[in-house]
C-alpha cells in the first residue's frame, strides 16, 4: 500500500514536472535571445558600432563614420536611434548633410523590409537646393538605416507624414529607394554608371 | 538757434512745394520724346507716320492718321472726349482711358489715349485694333519692322540671321509667306530681290568682317542688299520650305580660295556674342537632321520655386532660363531644329507636368538644365545626369502587363495599344539616354570646369516621365563664388550652349548613321572680278 503511494505520488510529480515544463520550462528555454542586433553589424554587449554619413571635406562625396549607439531590441527603436543620430548636428570639422533643424517625426518598418522614414519640413525649407546636396541628404538618410539594418532593404522618405514627389526639386520621392554607395567615398561599391549597349563609336 | 530754424523752415516750403508739383505732374508733365516713325505701305504707296514716346510708350499724333485712314476729327464736344469718324463708323476715345468704343464695340488698347494742349495721343496698336474695325481694306501694324500695311499688297516678312563660323559665314533668311526671289551677284554685294510690293525686313546688327559688311534695305525696292567684303569668293543658296507656309532661304558664303586656307583674323572686334560663335560645329554638321526634329529645354525650378541661390544673390532660377534662352536661339539658327521650353517666364511648373510638355509636343531629346550648390563653397564643376535603373527595376520587371492593351474606340472594337506606365516612359529610352549624357559630358568637358564625377546616374523626377532621351545638367557649383560669376557671364553661357549644341548634333550624326541631310544646294562660285550675274535657285 505504502509501495503504492510512493508510485502515485511519483507520477504525479513527473505529470507536475512534465505540464510545468511544457507549459512554462520550454517557452521559457526556447525564447529566442531579445534580437541581438536586429541586424546589426557588430555588437559589445549593450552597444552597437553603427555607421553614418557626412559631407567630405571637397563637398563632393559623402564618407562614413563609426559611432557607437546604445543597443535596442526592437529594430523600429534600433532605427530610430540610428537616424536621430544621424540627424544631428555632428562634431566640427564634419558637416552633415542634413539640413539644420530636421527631426524625426516617426519611423516605421514593414514586412517587407521597407522602412518609410518621416521628417519635419525643416528637410526641404533649410535646404540649399543643390542637387547633389539633395543626394547627399537623401543616400545619408537611406545608407543610414540600409546599412546599418540589414533587414531593412529601402527607405522611402516622407515629409510631414506626406509622400512628397522630392525634397527640392530633383531626386525622386515617390517610392522606396535602396541602399546606394556611389555618393560615399573609397567605397567599394562606387562604380562607374552602367556601361551603355552601344557598339559604335562615337562620331564626331 | 533762430538762425538755424529759419533754413530749415525755409527749405520744409520749397520741399512742399516741389512735392505738390511732383503730384501735379503725372497729369500735364510726362516727357515726350520723338520716336523712329512707322511707314506706311498702301497702293498709294509709301508714307511716314511720325510717333513719339511718353515714358517709353509709343503713341502716335491722331491727326497724322486722319488724311491716310480719311478721318474726320470732330472738335472736343466735352473735355476729355474725342469723337473720331469715318463715313457713319464712330470711335470715341476717352483720355486717360485704356477702353475705346469703335462702332458700338468695347475695344481695349494696351495703354489710354492722351490729350495734351488739345492734341489726341494714341498707342500704335490703336491702328491695329481700332482703325483696322472701320477701315473698308484690312490694316495690319507690325511693331517690329515698324510697318503699317493697308489693303491687299504683298508685304512678305523677311528675318535675317547672319552666323559667322571660322572661315565660312551663313545668312539665313525666314520669308513669311514664302515669296520668290531672285540672288543676282553684283562685284561688291548680293541682292536678293522678292515679288512683292514692299519688305518687312527685320535684320539683325552685325559686326563687319571679311565676308559681309553690312545688310541693308535696298531703298524702296523690295530687296535686301548684302554687301560683301573683300575675303568673299563664292555662296551657295538652298531653299527649304519652313513650318507655316514660310520658307528659308540659306546663303553660305566661302571665302576665296587664297583666304580659306589662312587664318583671317576678324576685320572688326567681335560682337558681344563672339563667345557664342568661336566653336560652332562646321556647316557641314548644321544640315537639317533626319530623326531629331524637336528639343525640350528645361530651364530648372521657377516661380515660387527659386532653386540654388549663390553668396552674392544669384538665383538658378534666372542662370537656367538665361541659358535655356541662349540654348534655344542657337538652336533654332543654326540646327533649325524646333523647341519646346518648358517655362518661358519666371512661373512655377510641377516637375511631371515638364516632362508632360516635352512628351505631348513629341521632343526627341530632353534637357534639364540646372546649377547645382554644396556646402562646402570649393566645391565646383559640371555634371552630367542620366536616370538610373536600378530604383525602377521592380517595376520594369512587371511592366509586361501593360503592353498589347485593348482600347476601346469610337463607333465601337477596339484596338490593342502598348500602355507605357508615367514612371516607366523614360525606362525605354536609357540606353540612348545614356550615349547622349556621355556625349554631352565629353562635349562640355572641352570648354568647362567639370566636376570630379562628370557624368553620373541618379533616380531624377523630371527625367522619370520623359518618353524620349533625357539628361540633366548641372552647369557649374553657384555656392562658389568664381563659379557664380562664371554662370551669370555671356563666356561661360555661350560656352555651355556650344558645348550642348554640339553634343545634339553629335548624337543626331550617332542615331542617325551620319547619314548627310538631303539638300538641294547648288554651289555658285563667282570670282570678285565677274561681271554681275544672276541665279535664281
């Protein structure tokens, strides 16, 4: 009988032991680590090294820097943290290519791997209307969140919480616009504008 | 203390009353100036119409055109008003009053009749818009001969252009409406005389040189009188009909066998537009084109929208509608090549809605043309845009879907039509896009500064719906000061324009196999000495 109790109550614990770990142990072992990098390149721990972009000293090209920024776990707070940094006002002799003033207003990221990235008009009013100065802006905002987020495929800019056909008046607005080096210096992916498919020379 | 008030007070009166005076003056004291007069050409002939200028207006004395329009002036019933009749038709001016009732109709005059010491003043266009109402033969002025034609004589309009390149010189001249000629060859000029009763010439000012000294009106006959220099040898003529029943008659004019071969330096300091002419294309490239028959010019930004401004006030806006201007006139004399601008004044204009000009009036090339800034004032340099691809692949790729559509149609079936998507009609046309922005960048980096990266792709929105090839220039950094000043100077513009202009014909010689133009020339060589002689092309 006493045997018999001891049996009964083995059982019972294993079913407890067995429901817990079904029901708790596992969700609990199997939860996946709270995104280490949310794509990041590098990580140290609650730090990420991410890279941003400013103006050369020619004003010709855009070059990288290395920043550390606080590691998030949610990619939209990863992102956000990346284009605030972005956005502000670098140390001299660095120059941004952001006009002065500019805010994030949101940032949010789709399934796809779209991220639509909402400024404060103070992108378009504070702008010296260059068109390569609205490159340069456009490519720091887009290589800022493609290149530091690989999840993240293209960004589309909005204004104000509105698609806007430009900034001011030349690079195109109106869809999402990928990862693109050709404005950033010594980078390997700058390459010459695709070769045409003409045979004949030129004639002069 | 007195002594310092009393001046002052003084002076406060005579500045009053100068004031008052001021005020008064609008009305009685705006000052006239004699003016070049206008000439009129009826079947009676020939006749001079004096005018004058208030404040740079041209008006005309009422009573010079009572006798040749038969008018009858009645005196001034009520102060202010002027009746005028011919036969029972009736007009009644009003001074200072821009609306003139002409036989019971309202008719608007750009400015009001004056009345000064009991003269009637009235705008020219008096003549045209209200003479021409009670006059039984029809009245046309044309401002910029300074002509009044009255009834049914033949008045051709002929435009004269004269471009000099290196040795050679071509004269072109529109007739409107096309007129026959005849070019006799005398030993110091050529006269081209038309069958008509009288010329509307309008020439252009010329520096002599050593193949024409001058163009002029030949007197009274309805010819113009070329007068030739002394380098000249021979011309061609080539006769071409021109859009609106016009047509053009081109003279190109060769120098002597002994001059042609050395270098003639110009025989009078250049005019202000020798920039624009040092290195055009050889005529021989200037010949009509088989597949590019129209451009779009867009002059970047406008209106509302300024664009770049450089440090000592320059706006993209004025340098791109200065240079599409310039872009324009060469093209126009010397491809004879028809334009399409997308803005012509200072007006703001969406960037879909350029493309959409340049596609609804069929251009064969696009050319946005802009100034580009950059923070840091070293930047410099031209740069030359295509669109890139990569940023439409996605939808290139399904683009399919949208060829081989069926339309429906009036009076019912339906007929199956490629629909090209607006972001897509520039897709097309890239490659060519490509091999012309190549050209163009290679072109203007003979005569400018480019920048480090001359020739670039980049996702444009104006070369986006362009359904034809399409580039984008950025002439030169305005935030540089050397290169502000550069952008606003005739140099750099002409320089710019030669460079594009050259670049259109080498890529017209590209598409179109270098294939020459078919033209009906005939080659007139004449020695100085021949007796004169006569060729009607």
């Amino acid at each position: 009988m006493k045997r018999e109790y001891w049996i009964y109550g083995a059982l019972a614990a294993a079913a407890v032991l067995g429901a817990w770990v079904l029901l708790v142990g596992l969700p609990r072992w199997y939860v996946p680590e709270p995104a280490p990098s949310a794509g990041t390149a590098a990580t140290d721990g609650e730090f990420v090294e991410v890279t941003l972009f400013y103006i050369s000293d020619d004003g010709m090209q855009l070059v990288g820097f290395e920043r550390r920024l606080k590691r998030q776990a949610a990619p939209a707070e990863q992102a956000r943290i990346i284009l605030e940094a972005q956005l502000a006002e670098p140390p001299a002799p660095l120059l941004s290519p952001i006009p002065t003033g500019t805010q994030l207003r949101a940032v949010y990221l789709t399934e796809r791997g779209d991220a639509f990235v909402d400024l404060t008009e103070e992108v378009t009013l504070g702008h010296s209307g260059g068109s390569l100065e609205e490159l340069f802006t456009v490519y720091a905002i887009v290589n800022a969140v493609t290149t530091n987020l690989p999840a993240i495929q293209a960004v589309q800019i909005l204004v104000n919480g509105r698609e806007v056909d430009t900034l001011v008046g030349h690079v195109d607005l109106q869809r999402p616009l990928e990862r693109n080096m050709l404005w950033v210096a010594d980078h390997e992916d700058v390459a010459a504008p695709r070769p045409t498919s003409f045979g004949r020379e030129t004639s002069s | 203390m007195s002594d310092t008030y009393i001046p002052i007070g003084t002076m406060t009166r005579r500045l009053a009353l100068a004031a008052c005076l001021l005020l008064v003056a609008p009305g009685s004291g705006r000052s006239q100036t004699p003016d070049a007069p206008l000439t009129l050409i009826s079947s009676a002939g020939r006749r001079l119409l004096p005018a004058v200028a208030f404040d740079g207006r041209r008006m005309i004395d009422l009573r010079e055109l009572a006798a040749p329009f038969g008018l009858t002036i009645a005196d001034a019933q009520q102060p202010g008003r002027l009746t005028v009749s011919r036969g029972e038709q009736v007009i009644v001016l009003t001074a200072d009053e821009g609306l003139v009732s002409v036989a019971g109709r309202l008719v608007s005059l750009p400015s009001p009749p004056l009345e000064r010491a009991g003269i009637w003043y009235v705008p020219l266009d008096f003549i045209g818009r209200a003479l021409a109402l009670v006059h039984d033969q029809s009245v046309e002025l044309r401002r910029r001969s300074g002509l009044v034609v009255v009834g049914d004589i033949r008045v051709p309009q002929v435009v004269a252009r004269y471009q000099r390149t290196g040795p050679q010189a071509r004269l072109r001249l529109m007739i409107t409406p096309a007129t026959e000629h005849v070019i006799e060859l005398e030993p110091d000029r050529l006269v081209i005389t038309f069958e008509s009763d009288a010329l509307d010439l309008v020439l252009p000012d010329i520096a002599p040189d050593d193949l024409v000294t001058g163009l002029r009106s030949a007197g009274t006959r309805p010819a113009l009188t070329v007068d030739l220099g002394a380098a000249f040898g021979a011309y061609t003529a080539t006769n071409e009909p021109a859009i609106g029943g016009g047509g053009e008659l081109v003279l190109d004019l060769r120098p002597t066998e002994a001059t042609s071969t050395r270098v003639v330096p110009p025989a009078a300091p250049p005019p202000p537009e020798a920039g624009a002419d040092a290195d055009l294309p050889a005529l021989s490239e200037l010949a009509p084109p088989r597949t590019i028959r129209a451009i779009a010019i867009d002059p970047g930004h406008g209106g509302d929208d300024t664009g770049t401004r450089g440090p000592n006030g320059t706006l993209e806006k004025e340098v791109t509608l200065d240079v599409a201007r310039r872009l324009r006139n060469a093209i126009e004399s010397q491809l004879g090549l028809r334009i399409v601008l997308t803005r012509t004044a200072d007006a703001t204009v969406a960037l879909d809605e350029r493309a959409a000009i340049a596609n609804n009036n069929r251009a064969d090339l696009f050319i946005s043309l802009h100034t580009n800034a950059s923070l840091r004032e070293s930047a410099t340099g031209a740069e030359v845009f295509y669109l890139s691809l990569d940023e439409y692949d996605e939808e290139a790729h399904t683009a399919s879907v949208f060829t081989g559509q069926p339309i429906p149609v009036v009076g019912g079936g339906s007929r199956v039509l490629d629909i090209v998507p607006w972001e897509l009609a520039q897709l097309r046309h890239v490659d060519q896009s490509a091999r012309w922005a190549e050209i163009v960048a290679d072109e203007l980096g003979l005569r400018l500064p480019m920048s480090p990266r001359g020739l670039q792709q980049a996702p444009f929105r104006v070369l986006v719906g362009a359904n034809m090839p399409a580039v984008l220039v950025e002439m030169g950094f305005i935030s540089n000061p050397d290169q502000e000043a550069q952008l606003t100077s005739t140099t750099f513009q002409a320089a710019i324009v030669n460079g594009l202009l050259r670049s259109i014909v080498r890529y017209r010689d590209d598409v179109a196999g270098g294939v020459p133009a078919p033209g009906q020339a005939a080659a007139v060589p004449a020695e100085r000495s021949d007796a004169p002689q006569g060729q009607r092309p």
